[in-house]
C-alpha cells in the first residue's frame, strides 16, 4: 500500500432539482467551491452537461474563471470536458487562457460525455463518442504540451497549429481521463501517460473493476515508453456525514428520492439499488455514505484496499440536503476524515498519551519547583506570618 498523503476535493455536476430559480443554484455552486477552499479541499472538478434538466452547467470552463476570482488555493478542473463536442484547438486554448487566469491552478479532465441526449441533440451517434474522443485526445495534449500539430479526422482538422501561450507553470496543465467500469478511459490514460479520474467508483461494476483498470493503465503505459501516478488518480463517490447516522439520513431522504427518480427515468444512466428504501439499498451496496465521518473513513479505507491505493478521493456533490446541512457535511469530513486518513494527529496523540501514561511524575516535579520557590522567597525575606496555603505547598515540598 502507498503512503503518501491522500488529497480530498469534490466533483460537481451539478444537480439540481428542475423547480428552484437556476440562478440561485449556480449561485450555491460557487458558494460552495468557496467555503471548500477556506476548509482546506485540495481539488474541485466541474461537470459539463447539456439536457435533462438537473446538471445545468454547460461550460465548466465559465465556472471555473468565475470562482477562481472567488478562491485562493483550492485548483480546478473540468470534470470533465466532453471531447467530441469541441474541436480540439479550441478547447486546448480555453484551457490555456483559464491556466492563466486562475495561475496554475487548472486542470484538464477528458470524457466521451456521459449523456447520451447531449450527443443527440448534437447530431452524434452515441457509438461513435468513445472514438471520437481517441480521436482528440492526442493532438490535444500536444496542443497542451506545446507541440505544433497537423492532423485530419472526419470531423475536425488541424493544420500547422500551435497555441500562442506556453503553459503558466513549469508542470503544465494537470490532464486527467474519465474511467468507469470499460477500459477506455484507462488505455487512453496509459497512451498518453495521464491521470486516471474513475467517475462513480463506488458503484458495484466501477469498484470492481478498480484494479483491473489500473493494471490495464499500467501495462499500457509501457507498452507505449510512458508512466502512470497512483497519486494523480482520483476517485468519486457520494458522501454525506452528520454528527449521527439516523441525522444524517433524515438530512437527505426527500433530497435522494428526487435524485433517484432522475436517474432512473431521466438520465438514461444505470443507478442500482435495492427496493424499497433508496438510502438503505445504496449504502449497503457500498455506493453511498449516509452517516457520521466515522462511516466515511471506512469508506476510502474500503477504496484503498480495492484500488491498491490511490491519490484524491472526490465527494460527490449531491444537493440532497439543504445548504446548511450541505456545508457542515463538508466541514465535519475536514475537521475528522481529513486528520484520520492523513495521520495529520499521529504526534498529537502520541504525545498526549506520554504525558497521560508520565503525569504523576511531572505533577511532582512541579509541586516540588514550585515549592522550593517559594521557601526560598520565605528564608530571603525573613516572612513569619505566610498565608496558610504557601506554608502547606512548603511543607510538601
């Protein structure tokens, strides 16, 4: 098992319920991005979506320049960019100038694009996504490398074409490839020697194919001279943590059974789950967490042992439960699932119970000092009449 410190961010569709002002939504995303990077999150990764009605944004790179005036450390990334949607040149320049604007902090994710009505509505063929992000990705990450590329595909072309910016950092833009349960997102990761994001890694087909993907990323990484990063790995599950489990439930029941309904006659996208209670069923599945940081901590432990280990586990933003509640889940998984998993408090404890297991022979070490002290004020000046207390600390000492 690796063991280097696991980083902690979140990924946001986003959904939203189709009855609130939109507004007041994206609103609630930028707020939250916000307070993320006053607790500490490392990464936030925002979606892009174009129907169905919850998942309303439909730049993630809009989203990202607006809160990155918003956030100081937090980094950003697209997750992710839908490949066959966008002409390569394009994206890699939007992606360049956001490298800019928000100094580094910029990440890149790639995908096929996760809805297939997205891609209707396009003109595209759902068949023919995955192809065509083959086809992007390479000329996009020498885009990105700052390589000058030629190429011709039957939907886009690039002739002699090279950005006008070098990258803002040294490392370049970060690029990371969406992996489910296919070897898709895996192979592409290893041919290019990127970062593997694994969408919805606690579903059943996703978590068990954890390590096969990452073999399949590894083995295709040598075959092509090239190295892929357990670190750079990231996984997404659905979380929320309150002070009790039966709080926790209560928080999100009216909130889960809308999300539920949505991927089960909107979005075209499997979610198992038990019948009858949803809550039940998915958290028994090992999909969700609904319970206290306790119950989240076992969570990524349970990731670690199936993945052979990883670098950044990505909450699942959800909106199930109202904003107030939303924000204390955050900040509870800061304050007591951070400091578990990162060994952050490992001295602290040590050292607390050394002094627990030594404090009879510290407090007599005091006593004793301090009464010398003050018998030793007493014979300088002489004093006959000390008050009863300091005589008594004398005669201890």
């Amino acid at each position: 098992m690796v063991d280097y410190r696991l980083r902690f961010g979140v990924f946001i569709p986003p959904f939203h319920v189709p009855t609130e002002n939109p507004a007041l939504a994206l609103a609630r995303d930028l707020e939250l991005v916000e307070w993320l990077d006053k607790l500490g999150y490392d990464e936030a990764w925002i979606g892009e979506h174009h129907s169905g009605g919850w998942e309303i944004n439909a730049s993630p790179e809009l989203f990202i320049a607006a809160v990155a005036q918003r956030t100081r450390h937090i980094r950003l990334g697209t997750g992710v960019s839908s490949l066959p949607y966008h002409h390569p040149y394009m994206l890699a320049e939007r992606i360049r100038q956001l490298d800019y604007l928000t100094h580094g902090r910029t990440m890149l994710g790639m995908g096929p694009g996760s809805l297939p009505s997205d891609a209707y509505m396009m003109g595209i063929e759902t068949a023919k996504v995955r192809d065509m992000m083959d086809e992007a990705i390479e000329p996009l990450v020498r885009l990105l490398r700052g390589e000058t590329v030629t190429t011709r595909t039957d939907w886009f072309s690039l002739q002699e074409a090279r950005l006008q910016l070098r990258s803002c950092t040294e490392s370049g833009v970060e690029i990371a490839v969406a992996s489910q349960v296919s070897p898709t997102g895996a192979r592409a990761a290893g041919k290019y020697g990127l970062n593997l994001l694994s969408i919805g890694a606690t579903s059943t087909g996703a978590f068990n194919a954890l390590g096969s993907n990452w073999a399949i990323a590894e083995e295709t990484a040598r075959e092509y001279g090239n190295t892929v990063d357990r670190r750079g790995w990231r996984l997404v599950g659905p979380v929320h943590v309150a002070e009790t489990r039966e709080k926790a439930r209560e928080q999100i029941r009216a909130g889960i059974e809308q999300w539920v309904d949505y991927f089960r006659h909107v979005a075209a996208l499997p979610l198992a789950h038990a019948s009858g209670d949803p809550i039940e069923g998915l958290v028994q599945s090992g999909f969700l967490v609904v319970g206290t940081p306790d119950d989240c901590v076992a969570q990524i432990k349970r990731l670690q042992q199936q993945s052979g280990g990883f670098g950044c586990f990505l909450q699942m933003a959800h909106n199930w439960a109202d904003f107030d509640a939303t924000k204390r889940s955050y900040e509870l998984i800061a304050r007591y699932v951070f400091p578990k998993i990162q060994n952050l408090n490992t001295n602290r404890l040590e050292s607390e119970a050394w002094l627990r297991a030594n404090r009879e022979k510290f407090v007599g070490a005091m006593q004793s000092a301090v009464g010398a002290k003050i018998a030793q004020y007493a014979k300088e000046k002489g004093a006959t009449n000390l008050p009863p207390g300091i005589v008594e600390t004398i005669k201890k000492s």
